[in-house]
C-alpha cells in the first residue's frame, strides 16, 4: 500500500494558544505531519523546550535579540535547529517549497504578512489569525484564488460553518464564486454562535468597572490574552462577522450573531427547505484544528466525546449591541468599506493592550475605537498590502494620540 506524503508543517505563533493546541493534533499523528518550522516573537524560553521536543529545521523569533539568544542556547545543547529572525524569517519558512501547509496563529495584525505570504504560496493556509482576513479581506481572498492556496478556517465558528456547507463548496476554488453556488445550494444565512463571554450578564455599571483579570477569565475557553479581551467586548464576534463576510462571500445582512453560553453549538447554516445545519462538539481547539489539517478526512483531535446529557440544554439570546457596542461597530465598518475594517482592528489592538496595561477602563475600549473611525480618512485606497499597512499605521496613531489625551 502507498503510504501518505508526510505533509511538512509551519506554525506560525507556536507558543501561543493556537500553538499549543495544533502541536497536541499532530503529535498524535507522527505518520501523517512533520513540524517544519516553528516560530515566536519574544519567547525564548517556549520556543527553546519546542524545538528540543520536535527538533524542527528552523525556528524563527521575530525578535532580533531573542532569535540571538535561542541560537545560543540551541547549540549550547547541540539542537541543529537553524534560526531566524525579523519578517525576513518568517518569510522564508513560509514560502519554502519543503512546507505543504502554514498554520497561521500568530496574533494580531502582525500575522498579516507571513499569513498573505502563505496565500501567495499557494499553500495550504489554516487560518486562525482572523485580523489578517479583518484587514485585507479582498486582498486575501483574491490571492488565495490566483494562486490556487487551499484555505482552511481554523476559528472554530467558521470551521464550523464550513462544515455544514454543502461539498460543492471548497474554499480554494478559483472558478466559482460563492454566491453562485450559495443560490445553487439554497443556502440563506449563517448562524454565528457567541459565548456571550466572561461579561454576558453585567450590567452597565458592572462593565465599566470590568478589570483585565475578569475580562481574560473566559467561561469555555482558554485563549491567549487579546482574543479573550475581544470576546468580553464581543469585538472577538464582530471580527468574526467581517471573516465570515469575506471566507464565504456571504452578504452582511445574512449573517446572524447568535448568543449560546453553552458552546456547544459552534455555528450553523439555514437553507431553504427550513433546514438548520450545526457543528457541535465540546469547546476545545484542537477539533477545528484537527478538521482543518486532515480535509476531506477526519483524525483524532484527542478531544473528550460530547455528552449531551452532561450539557443538558442549549440556551441562545440575541446579542445586546447597547452594552456590547464593538459588536455593533464592526456591522458598520463593512457596509462603510474603505478601510473601516482595517481602521477598527487596529483601533482595537491598541485599546486593548492599553486595557491590559490598565491605562483605560473597559468601557473606553469601544469608545476609542469609534473616536478612531469618527476620526480617521476612511476612503483610503486598500488594494495592496502596503495601503493596508498604511492605514493600520494612521489608526494606531490616532488611537494613541486619544489615550495620551485621555
Ligand atoms: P496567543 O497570544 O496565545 O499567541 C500568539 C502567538 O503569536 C505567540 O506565539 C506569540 O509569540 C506570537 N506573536 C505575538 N506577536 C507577534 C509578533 N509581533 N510577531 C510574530 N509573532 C508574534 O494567541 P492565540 O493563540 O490565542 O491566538 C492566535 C490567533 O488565533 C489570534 O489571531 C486569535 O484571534 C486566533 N484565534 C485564537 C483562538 C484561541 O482559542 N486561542 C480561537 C480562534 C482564533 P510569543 O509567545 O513570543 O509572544
Ligand atoms: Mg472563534
């Protein structure tokens, strides 16, 4: 019998969340994926104990003066690990032809690059950076199509809705548009289920005195710092809302945001005929993760069966965009096109790290954001990545410039 190419993999972000979670995916399948590269901003110390584990050929630190101090410490104990730095870095490891398949989890806009490289590539692309789709939607998408990239959406909504569409959907086709096949297939809308989040019950009051460590307390699950922030604000959901938008070419009148503290339910997909189509599974990432490496087929993710008699019920409510305003703003932000979706991420970025240094409160998280947009030149050009990178730049400045005012 033939055995099955060794897929080489790049991860992207692995001492993150995401990170984490796919190298427990595929350390239970050594036949099928091999780690290629691994890479890291500042964290020596993670990306030191990966590399002695799975001994990959290179490793990339962002960080000048960090990758400096991982090459050091890797041939102080004779690890043949080669390792870069900067964008030049993680480049490379992306476009090498030796990589079948990039897993894009590093977070932020700072993903954007090395996840459009990936595209470009022609790569299989498993996207769990949704900022980089947030940013340069068209740009992406477009690239993704030209150059025949497989794209495979790791967030576990759209992993989950991409599940439930019909086969005649494949996310690398370059010759039928979505929209298309979407009236074939009698698709109406997309049902994008929400935590609610660690915040989901306060009140205004509440929400005003919300502190980091409440807000990076999520009830199901267990993310890095900034996506748990976006998921108190259900900026997390409006970043989604736009991914959707652009991964299943889907009009933004179609697309529901549906609460369900329970998680089970990952997202859904009505039709015509009446019919709802769900994923559901227990909130862990490795599911998604597992789906997404191993399409068409199906691998052990190592993830506890569901137990629906543990779950019991399944509860939905409508989203609050009054108390959950970010929510709201993202809904503008596409049908006010330009760079809004571009303006508002990065709006985002910079008022949730000021949060988490404890400089602004909770509340003034949205504010910020939508100070920024009412700020900002929104019609500026975007199609090419350095528009885009310019207009994240201009964002941030304004951004900034109403937090030192504050
Ligand atoms: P984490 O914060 O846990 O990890 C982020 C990773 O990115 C780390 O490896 C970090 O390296 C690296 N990184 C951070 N900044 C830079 C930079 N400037 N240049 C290069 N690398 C950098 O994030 P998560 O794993 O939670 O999230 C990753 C992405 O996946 C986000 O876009 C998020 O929205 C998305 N996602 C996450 C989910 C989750 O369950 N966590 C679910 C769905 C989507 P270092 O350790 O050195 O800082
Ligand atoms: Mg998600």
């Amino acid at each position: 019998m033939m055995q099955p190419e060794i897929m080489q993999i790049t991860l992207l972000g692995a001492t993150g969340s995401i990170g984490r979670s796919t190298l427990d995916v595929i350390t239970r399948h050594a036949n099928r994926y091999q780690v290629y590269a691994l890479t890291a901003n500042t964290n020596v110390d993670s990306l030191e104990k990966l590399c002695e584990v799975w001994k990959p050929r290179y490793a990339v630190m962002f960080d000048q003066l960090s990758a400096a101090q991982l090459s050091n410490r890797l041939k102080t104990k004779n690890i043949k690990t080669r390792v870069l730095s900067g964008e030049t870095g993680l480049l490379q490891v992306v476009e090498d032809t030796a990589v079948n398949c990039v897993v894009a989890a590093i977070v932020g806009a700072a993903g954007l690059v090395s996840a459009l490289a990936a595209a470009k590539a022609g790569k299989r692309v498993l996207l769990a950076n949704k900022e980089a789709l947030v940013m340069s939607g068209k740009l992406f998408m477009d690239t993704v199509r030209e150059n025949d990239a497989l794209l495979m959406p790791v967030d576990s909504e759209h992993n989950a809705i991409f599940q439930c569409l019909p086969d005649s959907f494949t996310p690398h086709h370059s010759s039928v548009k979505m929209t298309n096949t979407q009236a074939k297939s009698g698709i109406e809308r997309l049902l994008l289920t929400a935590s609610g989040g660690p915040f989901r019950t306060f009140s205004t009051d509440q929400l005003h005195d919300a502190t980091p460590a409440q807000a990076i307390n999520h009830p199901n699950w267990d993310m890095g710092k900034k996506i748990s922030v976006d998921s108190a604000t259900l900026m997390n959901k409006g970043l989604e809302l736009i991914e959707a938008y652009w991964l299943f070419d889907m009009d933004i009148d179609n697309i529901d945001v549906v609460v369900h503290p329970q998680s089970v339910i990952h997202s859904m997909v009505t039709y015509c005929d009446g019919s709802v189509l769900a994923q559901l599974g227990n909130p862990d990432m490795r599911t998604p993760i597992a789906h997404a490496l191993a399409w068409p087929q199906r691998i052990d993710a190592g993830v506890e069966p569901l137990s629906l008699f543990d779950v019991a019920k399944l509860e939905f409510e409508k989203p609050d965009l009054e108390r959950f305003p970010c929510l709201r703003l993202c809904y503008q932000a596409i049908k006010t096109g330009g760079c809004a979706s571009i303006v508002l991420n990065a709006a985002n970025e910079v008022a949730v790290a000021a949060f988490l240094e404890e400089k602004i409160g909770f509340t003034d998280i949205a504010t910020l954001i939508e100070k920024t947009l009412d700020k900002a030149d929104l019609s500026q050009d975007t199609g090419s990545l350095e528009k885009i990178l310019e207009a994240d730049v201009m964002a941030r400045t304004i951004t900034n410039e109403l937090i030192t005012n504050y």
